[in-house]
C-alpha cells in the first residue's frame, strides 16, 4: 500500500480498524480517549498513555493522501477484514 493513493475506510476516524487496535486491548478506553482528542484539536497525534510512544492521528493520516503501508494504528485507509486467528 506504500504511497498508494485510496479513498478513505467506511468508518469514522474515530475507530480504528479491529486489527489495528482490538476491542479487547487492556488499553482501548484511554487510547481512544487520547486520540479524540487530537482528532478534536486537530493535532497530529497524541502520547499512547501505555508506552508514552508519539501515534499519529486518523485525521493527520487521511489528510495526507495515501497510506504509506508501515501498519498505522489509525491508518484511516485500512479496510479489510481482519484475519482469522487460528
């Protein structure tokens, strides 16, 4: 997907894709929390409140055009199924 240009995922930039961040994930509620509030002061991203690791927001990401393939946690172009876990 490196530089690929494609349309946005059918979701809102508030969820990100299920293999992406699992709703499961120990931290889900403060990491969505985070970003929200990026997304809503239109900054870049936000310190993940478990690793302290700077993660660039959806809007960041869909603002510039194209999916650059290297696994985003709010990649806003990721819309396939997540794979089966066997």
């Amino acid at each position: 997907m490196t530089g690929e240009r494609r349309p946005l995922a059918d979701r809102p930039l508030t969820e990100p894709h299920p293999s992406r961040l699992p709703s499961d994930h120990a931290d889900r509620a403060r990491i969505l929390a985070a970003h929200t509030a990026a997304l809503a002061a239109d900054e870049a991203g936000y310190l993940d409140p478990a690793s302290g690791l700077f993660v660039l927001s959806a809007g960041f990401l869909a603002r510039r055009g194209t999916c650059c393939g290297r696994g985003c946690r709010h990649c806003p172009y990721v819309d396939d199924p997540p794979s089966e876990q066997a």
